[in-house]
C-alpha cells in the first residue's frame, strides 16, 4: 500500500505525514540517502513524499517530489554540507528582535539574501513593539534601514496584540515559514496568532541574554485561519551556500536598482569608479549596515557556519 502526503513534522530519525486520511510515521528508507544530497537532512518539513508500508505495517518514505522552493543554509561547521529548513514555503516571516536578544544585523541581512535567492516572498517582523519606546533611535534606525531596502516590516508584540492582525492577513491560506534567533519569541507569536495551538514557549536566559530553544524540532501546524505556519528551532548563525560572489549583489534589492546607472556592467559595488551603489551608501540611500554585510558576505562567508 502506498499513500502521498506532506511532511509536517521532522526529528531527523522519525518523520510525520499528513495525508487524506490522517497523520502516518515514517521513517527513511535508506537509499533516499545515496542520492548525492549534500545535506545533513534530505527529508523535510514540507516536503510531498510517497510513503508505503512493509511486511510488518511499518510505514517508510519512498521518494521525494520535486520541490518548487526550498529554504537552506551552510550545515553547523560543515564546510561543504547544507542544511535545509524547510521546502514548499509561499511565504517567509523572519522575527527579530533589538534586545534580549539582539539579533545581529548579519543573520538578518543573510536570511533575507536567501529568501530572495530562492524565490521566496519574505516579510521581517519587529518583535516586542510594546517595549520599542525604550529605545526609539534604534527602532527608528531598523524599521528605516529595511524597509528603504524594499522590505516590509511589521511592528508585533504578543503582549498587547501590535501587529497580530497584519500577521495573519500574511498567513492566511499559504504555508508560512516562521523563523529567527533562539528567544525571540516564535513559538509565542504563533500561539497568538492560533491560540488553539499547543507550543512550547521558554524564557531568555538572564545569565547570558540569548534565547533558550523551545522548539526542538521543525514542525508544520494548521492555522485557524487557514493555511499552515512552519515552527522552527532557533537558529544561531544562518551561512550562505550555492551563492557565487559574483551574483551576490543580484539579492539586494537596494542594488538591484541602482546597478543600472553604475559606469560598469559588471561592477561589483566594491571598488569601481562611478559605481552607483557605493554613491547611494555616502548619501545614505542604502543603509551603511546593509553594504557592509554585503561586504562581509563577500570576504569571510568560509567563517560563518555557525
């Protein structure tokens, strides 16, 4: 007997399908891994399978369908190994936060350089809005170097409900990747948006202020709404792979429309007379933040694999 269905749920040994009659558990049948896959993790939360049951009723992933977008990043301190988060996705929502934790310009500027890589609309969410009036310089700063870059940006706060309606026009009816630092409060801001939900949520440690995981396994859930939103585990570092250095520029949108007026076609934005990006940075029409993470992607991205 053989059934097709969606991975909504992946522990890396036991994988959760749903298909017209319920939820089945699988495991990998092992040649799915000989494949030449060069990532840690080849089935997904996500991903269309076809499923069938050996001689002892035991169900085992057959085959994996083409996937139409797919969200990866470099594997923990692995140089030429990938990790994929998740396939399938309409639509992305990256949450971050200024303070406790902070989340560093460089995962934001990274996960953002992906997403546009993939084909795949993403939307950051500015978490805590509640608490923004402490340090308004900062949040001016934020919401102006983003959303200049071409992004939008939605204020949120689980707290006093800021933004949680704009978050589910987003979600509604798509399948919506969640993602962000550990402790930003993701699991949170999805028991909000369902409260009919069931998610673990913790606390940032004191001691350090970095986010405790909560998740610990990348999960996709039904929304009351419609559609489905994807959980994932915090994520420390996001490393960039399968992104020539040369095409990197192609996924800043505030490049991308500028490029025509530098004086080369093949300008890298890095050295060039007459370059148009750089130009735009020394007046202030792109971000200084957000060219220097370009810069940074292009000289040590070997060094970020976190």
């Amino acid at each position: 007997m053989e059934i097709r269905g969606t991975v909504i749920r992946a522990t890396g040994s036991w994988y959760e399908v749903m298909h017209g009659g319920g939820v089945i558990r699988c495991r990998i049948r092992g040649r799915l891994r000989l494949r030449g896959v060069r990532s840690t993790n080849p089935v997904v939360v996500g991903d269309e399978v076809c499923c069938a049951s050996d001689e002892g009723g035991e169900w085992n992933i057959t085959d994996i369908a083409p996937r139409r977008n797919y969200i990866i990043r470099r594997a923990s301190n692995l140089s030429k190994e990938s990790h994929i988060i998740a396939a399938n996705i309409d639509r992305a929502l990256l949450l971050a936060t200024l303070s406790e934790p902070s989340t560093p310009p460089e995962f934001i500027d990274r996960f953002l350089v992906t997403c546009q890589a993939y084909g795949i609309p993403v939307t950051i969410l500015l978490a805590k809005a509640d608490t923004l009036h402490r340090e308004p310089e900062r949040a001016a700063e934020f919401l102006d170097t983003y959303r200049k870059a071409g992004y939008e940006v939605v204020e949120v706060s689980s707290f006093d409900g800021t933004g949680i309606g704009r978050v589910k026009e987003l979600m509604r009816g798509c399948t919506t990747l969640l993602s962000g630092n550990s402790g930003v409060g993701k699991s949170t801001l999805v028991g909000t948006v369902s409260p009919g939900l069931d998610i673990r949520t913790g606390a940032v440690s004191e001691s350090h202020g970095k986010g405790r995981h909560t998740t610990t396994f990348s999960t996709m859930y039904p929304l009351e709404g419609g559609g489905y939103v994807i959980d994932t585990p915090g994520i420390k570092g996001f490393g960039l792979i399968d992104i020539d250095n040369h095409e990197l520029w192609h996924y800043f949108p505030e490049m991308i429309s500028r490029s025509s007026e530098c004086r080369f076609y093949n300008c890298t934005h890095t050295h060039e007379p007459g370059c148009a990006v750089m130009r735009a940075v020394e007046c202030g029409d792109i971000a200084l933040s957000r060219y220097e993470s370009y810069l940074k992607m292009l000289d040590d991205d070997e060094k970020y694999r976190k």
